[in-house]
C-alpha cells in the first residue's frame, strides 16, 4: 500500500527530475513553444516542495491537492494550470485515505488525465502532455516500470506528431520532428513514481 | 442581481491588460461608472499569467452583479477555467467570456456602462467576434 510518506518521496523525486532535466524542457520547449517549460516547472516545484515540507500533509490525496494548489499559483504558464489540475484531480479521488493501492492511484490518475482532457480540449494524438499520460495510467495496473516505460515510449512518439494544441499548433507541418515538451515532462512525473517507489 | 457588471482583462502581458483596459474605458466613455480591471502577466512581471492576480481583479470589481472575465490565450484561458472548476478561487457569478481580447472588451465595458446584465454583456462581447473588417 502507497501511504502519505510515499507520495511526498514522489513529488521529492519529481522535483530533482525537474531541476535535473529543466535544461533540455526548455531546449525542447524553444523548438516548438515559448521556450519556458523548463524555468516555469522548476517554478512551481521549487513553490510546492516549500508548502509541503511547511505543511506537511498527511494522506496521500492531501500531497497531491497542496502540490497541485501550488502549480496553479506558481508556476505562470499553460503547464500550471494542466498539472495543477492533473494533481488535484487526482487527490480528490482518493478522498482521505491513508493508504491507497497501486491500482487506486492509477484509477486517480485516470480521473486527473480526464480532467486535463477536458481543460485543454486535446485528444491522445494532438502531440500533448496527453500521449505520455494516458498510456503511462494504463500500464499503472501492471506495475510503476511498466508505467515509466509506457510513459516514455508515449512521449517519444510524440516526434512525428503534427501539434494540434497550444502554442506549438501554429506552427503546423514545422511541429513535426520535435518532441513535445509537455509529454516529455509527463514522463519525468511516471519515472519519479517508480523511484518513489523503489 | 442589481448593481453594475465587473469586467476583468486576462492578459499574458501587463502592459496589454493596463492598455486594453485604458482603451476600453475611453472609448465607452464611462470613466469609472463600470469596475474594470487588468489582470496581466505573472506576478513577477513576466510574460504569463498569475492566477493570484485574476483572482485580485475579480474580487476588485465584483458588485454582486456578476463578473465577466476576458482573456487572450493559452496559459490564460487555462487558469481562468481552473479557477473556476475549483469553486471557491473566484466571486459567485463570474463568468469566462469567449471573446475577442480588445474589441470584446470594449463591448463588455460599454454594454456593462449601459446597465446591462451579465447575459447581455456575454453576448455583446461574443458578438464582437462577428465584426468584419473587410
């Protein structure tokens, strides 16, 4: 079972993947998008980490809402609000339970990447935050691995997609060939769950 | 409701928010019979949008006749919707307009300065998008 101390590891990991990759977000923001992924991430990690060591949450879904609450107050561009959402759509389906099963947070986090869906208007395809997540949420029911894994093959296949959503959509045809921010920093939230849980 | 509609300008820029605002206002000639506010950039005074900042500009202009909120792209769009999916972020009765930026604000600001209600200050703000130019 996954208690609280577990989801703060994850967010832990979460914001050193941030702070690590910052770098090569924003390099992969700046073929496509604005160019601030990277800075606006480590914005609002750097914020949340400060409001949960400060408040120190007790159950799992309590982690999730206070990180997601920071997101959207911090971090200043489209991913704030996104994984703000994401996050505290998430928390609020698993109510406050002091341990959740593997399989709960994957059924949590399917609920976040409906809400996600629904606040962007992107379907799975559209060269989104969407292609890494819903795969990822998939393969949750197998184990945190399978998850990574599923998570990094859905933002690699990003690549050849034609962005249809966001900043990179006016871009066209020219979108194709970069892979998309968003999806890339999907991965890194997958990847984190697995060391969290190592 | 009674009292007058709140308007709030969503921008990623500040300077687009304060300018629209000014240019809104002036050319309804209400001066500052209608509560309008800019909300633009981050907090910092980046390019963005602070959702602290839309949440400050609602509460500003909110006289219990509802508040409509327009907004330019992206991040903005996306955090007025959060705000408001989360409930208790902003005033009861505030609404996301889907408007043109610059000239549904100044339909808002002139409908709004007319009395009007908050479905009548929707409406002529989206109507704005039906102004041809050619």
């Amino acid at each position: 079972m996954l208690d609280a101390d577990f989801f703060l590891r994850w967010m832990n990991a979460l914001t050193e993947a941030v702070n690590r990759e910052a770098g090569r977000l924003t390099e992969l923001d700046a073929a496509i998008g604005d160019a601030d992924h990277g800075t606006n991430l480590q914005r609002g990690f750097t914020a949340a980490k400060a409001a949960l060591e400060k408040d120190a949450p007790d159950t799992p879904g309590a982690v999730l809402m206070l990180t997601g609450r920071q997101l959207i107050s911090t971090v200043g561009g489209a991913s704030g609000p996104l994984y703000g959402t994401l996050l505290r759509r998430a928390g609020k389906a698993l109510g406050d339970e002091a341990e959740v099963s593997r399989e709960q947070l994957a059924e949590a986090l399917r609920a976040g990447i409906a809400a996600v869906a629904q606040l962007g208007g992107a379907k799975p395809g559209d060269k989104t935050m969407l292609d890494a997540l819903e795969p990822a949420a998939a393969a949750l029911d197998e184990s945190f691995t399978a998850a990574r894994e599923a998570a990094e093959e859905g933002a690699a296949a990003t690549v050849p997609m034609l962005a249809r959503k966001g900043r990179a959509s006016y871009l066209g045809e020219r979108s194709i060939g970069h892979q998309d921010p968003g999806a890339t920093s999907s991965a890194l939230l997958i990847g984190a769950l697995e060391e969290a849980a190592r | 409701m009674t009292g007058v509609v709140g308007i709030v300008l969503v921008s990623h820029s500040a300077q687009v928010a304060a300018s629209v605002t000014d240019l809104a206002r002036g050319l309804a000639g209400a001066g500052d019979a209608v509560p309008v506010a800019a909300a633009g950039g981050t907090a910092d005074g980046d390019l963005g949008t602070s959702s602290e900042l839309v949440a400050r500009a609602a509460h500003e202009v909110d006289r219990g006749a509802g508040v409509a909120v327009l907004v330019d792209i992206g991040s903005a769009v996306l955090t007025v919707k959060t705000l408001l999916a989360e409930g208790d972020e902003l005033p009861d009765g505030t609404r996301l307009v889907d408007a043109p930026f610059v000239e549904g604000a100044v339909a808002a600001v002139v409908t709004a300065a007319a009395g009007a209600d908050l479905d009548a200050v929707e409406a002529a703000a989206a109507e704005a998008y039906d102004y041809r130019k050619v």
